[in-house]
C-alpha cells in the first residue's frame, strides 16, 4: 500500500508497504518513503470490498435499462467470478415504453384512447417519455400487462440460458429490494443459493411465502 499522492486509482493499488515498528502506527509508502500518520495529509488506500466491486457493477449494468421508472442491474457471481449479467427491459428487439413504442402497439394506444379520448389529449402525450403505468397512477407492481419488459432478474437467467453457461449454485447482486413472487420462484428453479440486495425488504407480500419455503440465503450489501 502506498500514501495517496502516490497511488492514483489505475496505478498498480495495494503495493507493498514498510513498517517502522511493530505496532503498524506508521507505516511508509514504498514509493516516496514518507510516514503515513494521522499527522499528515496521506492516507493509506484500501481496496475495495467484493460487496462494494459488485454493487458498482450492479448500478453500472443498470445504466443500460431503457425503463422510464426505474434502473434494476443484477450479476450472478460463483467464486467471486462473474458468470453473467442482467438488467430490467424489454426482451430483445422489442422497443420499450416512449414514443416508438406508442406509435407501434396498437394495444397500448388504443387502451389509452379509451381511457383518455382522442391521442391528442392530455395524459396520452406524456406516454411518449413517461412510464404508461406511472402515468396512469398505478401503484408499483400493479397492471404489469402494461408494461412489456423483464425483470433483471429474468433477463439474466434468459442470457445465461442464451449463452450455455450454468448458474446453479450462483449468487446474485442486485441494487434494488428482493424479487417478487414470480422471479423469486424463477431464481430458485435456476438454483441460486444467495441474493444480496441493497434492502432486505420484500418487492411483495406474496414473496414470503417463497422466502420462507426456500434455501436461499438473503442478505443486503455490506458497504
């Protein structure tokens, strides 16, 4: 380990450090040889946890979700090894919510139009770069038949199912709370043995009952 003034972030971290005495009071950067003490300025750079490299990873896969309500990324993990990733959206090819979609789903267009009138009026332009269930004042979780995407967590047992790679005995990190009925039911039948989530908190009461039955180990992030 060095002091932080010679340890830039993509400059070999976590190289060795000198001890001057035996208690680790003041250790010196091998680079510049100066004391790294709660006198100084310096730190001493510490490396980043496998909760907190994973949950960078999680918010990093999310950036690709096109939802217009919010951004799920998951990572399925064995031995620390990354075996696959995920994120909530639409299955592939398909556009999602917003203005391609409206102009394409007749479904979708016409079930406003009968809710709202003609597609000129107010709400029915807000779809265009709003989430249509939002929109409408549907609580989370409800009228999902709205909407047309998957959960990460489905999108990543689809990619590896897409790619011959098995997940059994994998954990998964996710930033958001943990799955509802149906991708929990989904994880365990793909043989996840843990889930870590940033809030152990259930995405529906109906998920208990799986939590309960099931031998999946639930945890929440230790940042």
């Amino acid at each position: 380990m060095v002091c932080e003034n010679c340890d830039p972030k993509l400059n070999r971290q976590g190289r060795v450090i000198k001890v001057l005495n035996s208690d680790w009071k003041y250790p010196v950067c091998s680079e510049c040889g100066d004391e790294i003490s709660n006198k100084t300025s310096k730190s001493i750079s510490t490396s980043t946890s496998w909760d907190q490299y994973f949950h960078k990873l999680c918010t990093t896969v999310a950036s690709k979700s096109p939802c217009l309500s919010r951004q799920i990324g998951a990572v399925a993990v064995r031995d620390k090894s990354i075996i696959t990733t995920g994120y909530n959206g639409p299955p592939r090819g398909i556009p999602h919510c917003g203005h391609d979609r409206l102009m394409k789903d007749h479904c979708l267009s016409n079930y406003f139009a009968n809710l709202t009138g003609p597609m000129n009026n107010h709400p029915v332009n807000r779809i265009r770069s709003e989430c249509p269930r939002q929109v409408l004042g549907y609580p989370s979780g409800t009228h999902i038949e709205l909407c047309p995407a998957q959960h990460a967590e489905e999108n990543i047992v689809s990619n590896a199912a897409r790619n011959g790679v098995s997940i059994l005995g994998a954990t998964l990190y996710m930033n958001s709370v943990i799955p509802c009925q149906k991708c929990y039911g989904t994880l365990i039948n793909a043989g996840f043995v843990e889930i870590v989530v940033e809030c152990p908190t259930p995405y529906d009461r109906w998920t208990q009952f799986l939590i309960d039955s099931s031998d999946i180990k639930i945890r929440s992030f230790e940042l």
